[in-house]
C-alpha cells in the first residue's frame, strides 16, 4: 500500500514549487513586519491595558496567517501534483507498473501531505520565534508548547482533506479550475461551521443558504471544523468537555464522509483511461 519511492518522489517533484516558495516568503515578511509593529507600539504606548489587546490580537493574527498559509500551500501542492500527471502523461507510465490506482492516489496524496505538514512546522516554528522575541505573549493566555504540538493532529488532518479533495476535483478541472475549487470548498466549509458554532441552524427551511450550509455541514469532510480545532489549540484553549465530543462526533463524521466519497472517487477513477 505505501511506496516510499513515489511518496519521495512526490515530495521531490513539489519542493521546488515556485508558488510555495513564493507564499512562504511572503508569509515570513508579513509575519515579521507585523511583530515588529506591534513591538514597536508597545514600546510607544505604555498601558498595560493596551499591551495586553495588542499581544492577543497579535498571537491570534500570527496563528490565523500560519494557518491560512499552510492551507494555501497544501491547496497550491495538490492541485499541481495529480494534475501535472494527468496532463503530461507521467501518469500512465506509473500506473504501467506493478501498481495499484488505489495506491498510486494515496502515495501521491501523503507525498504532498508531508511537504504541506513540514512547510507547516517550519512556519509555525518562525512564527513563534516572532511573537516570543517581540514579547507578544499575552500573560494570560497560558502558551502551552504541548497544546501546540497537539495543535499539529488537525492540522494534518486538514491537510489530507484538502488533498483528497483537490485530487478529486483534478479528475474533471485543470490545474487554476482545482486550485480555485479546493479554495472555494475551505472558504465555505469553515464559512459554514462558523456560521453553525454562532448558534445558527445547520437547516433552517428550504432555501439557498441552508441548503448550502446543509452539504458543507453534513453531506462533505468538515475541514472547518478541523481547522477551528487546530486553531484553538495553538491560542492555548482549554479543552473542556464539550470541545472533546464535538471533536469526537466531528472526527466519527469527518471518518464517514471520506470513506463515502473516497469510494464514488474509486469508482470514477478506475473506470478513467490514462
């Protein structure tokens, strides 16, 4: 089933993606820039009251620019690397030998999904370097390393979700069409839960809206939900017990709705000539 030769080779074929390398260095300088205004205020302005919001909003804008980053980046290497295949011919050579179509999709996908999750620990290591030497830790938010570390489950999670997905939409798109689909699908998934955590109803009637919040809520992988977890474990959040089992059911649902999908995008791509 795993064929560290073409997962290698997937990671070798995207680390030099211009795209990325592109948002990782605009993502460093935004971060920086940020923590040495913000550093720079606190020095101008000596009120605790206000170094406190500043350092919260600062840590909550890092986490939220790493986070947007490390989807973009898996967004940008997925939607190059099934697809580059696919209009090359690559694929046809590789599925010429001794391999499985089923395992071929997965190699491919923990390929890219282990450069997006090592260009997500490198940033999120800047990142902290940046808020921790512009003094922008709030001293009451409790800056746990180990919740930050936890933090990195979702995100990887997130990460293969946004492969699967882009390599689905790769079966019928070109590579801008996925790129801006797979987009599309983050931006409204997390819009939705957003939507639904504000204490909205999934469904509320038969129109437009809840029938949108009605497929990206129940029907497709709840990637909002997974990077709304990930989020709140890299700001230090407690998990109470609500928090556990709305990522339990989440996680059993998220299980469900790979596993269907997976099998309709089994079904079109073995019945696909290359």
């Amino acid at each position: 089933m795993f064929n560290l030769t073409l997962i290698k080779n997937t990671i070798e074929k995207e680390v030099r993606n211009k795209s990325v390398i592109f948002l990782f260095i605009m993502t460093v300088i935004v971060m920086y820039l940020g923590g040495v205004l913000s550093n720079t205020l606190q020095i101008e302005i000596q009120e605790s009251g206000f170094s406190t919001y500043l350092a919260t909003a600062s840590m909550t804008v890092v986490i939220w620019i790493i986070s947007l980053s490390a989807k973009l980046v898996a967004a940008l290497i997925s939607a190059n690397i099934f697809r580059s295949d696919l209009e090359s011919g690559v694929i046809s050579q590789i599925l010429a030998l001794p391999i499985k179509r089923s395992s071929y999709v997965i190699n491919r996908m923990l390929g890219g999904a282990v450069l997006s999750f090592l260009y997500l620990i490198f940033i999120l290591i800047i990142g902290v370097v940046i808020l921790l030497s512009n003094d922008l830790v709030p001293k009451g938010v409790d800056f746990s390393m180990v919740k930050m570390v936890a933090s990195l489950i979702p995100h990887f999670l997130q990460i293969l979700i946004i492969m699967f997905v882009s390599c689905f939409f790769s079966l019928f798109f070109n590579k801008i069409g996925t790129l801006l689909l797979t987009c599309f699908y983050v931006l409204a998934s997390v819009g939705v839960y957003t939507y639904i955590k504000a204490g909205n109803p999934a469904l509320s009637g038969l129109n437009l809206s809840s029938i949108f919040g009605f497929i990206f809520y129940w029907m497709l992988p709840r990637i909002g939900e997974i990077s709304g977890l990930a989020d709140m474990l890299s700001l230090g959040a407690e998990l109470n017990l609500e928090i556990v089992k709305s990522f339990v059911f989440g996680f059993v649902h998220l299980v469900a709705t790979l596993g269907i999908w997976g099998l309709i995008f089994n079904f079109i791509f073995k019945r696909r000539s290359f």
